[in-house]
C-alpha cells in the first residue's frame, strides 16, 4: 500500500492534501495503482470507499 493511501484512508490528511499530494506523486504509483488512488480520492464524495477499506484494514489488524 502506498503511503498516500495509507495517510488518506486513515484519516491523517485530510482530501484536499490527497488530492495536491497525488499530482506530486502520480508518476511513481503506476497508472493502475493511480487510478484506483484517483478514484478513491476524487470520485468518492461521501467516504463510502475510505470508509470500507478503513474497517477492512481494523479488521485484518493491518492497521494497530
């Protein structure tokens, strides 16, 4: 997992720093990964996808 997923999914930057933080990184994460992070964080006005992804991680214990 990317540190920008990693930040965003936890809470720890809020979207618009995701959003600035991803065009600084865009060339680095590969365009499948890219677009999943694009989708995630553009395409996702209610945290429906962050929220999921948050509880998946708690409950494999990925994130302490």
């Amino acid at each position: 997992m990317c540190i920008l997923c990693k930040e965003y999914i936890l809470g720890k930057i809020k979207r618009s720093e995701a959003q600035r933080n991803f065009w600084e990184m865009v060339e680095d994460l590969g365009p499948e990964h890219a677009e999943e992070v694009f989708d995630l964080i553009w395409n996702d006005p209610d945290d429906s996808k962050r929220q999921k992804l948050q509880q998946n991680y708690k409950k494999n214990e990925v994130i302490k």
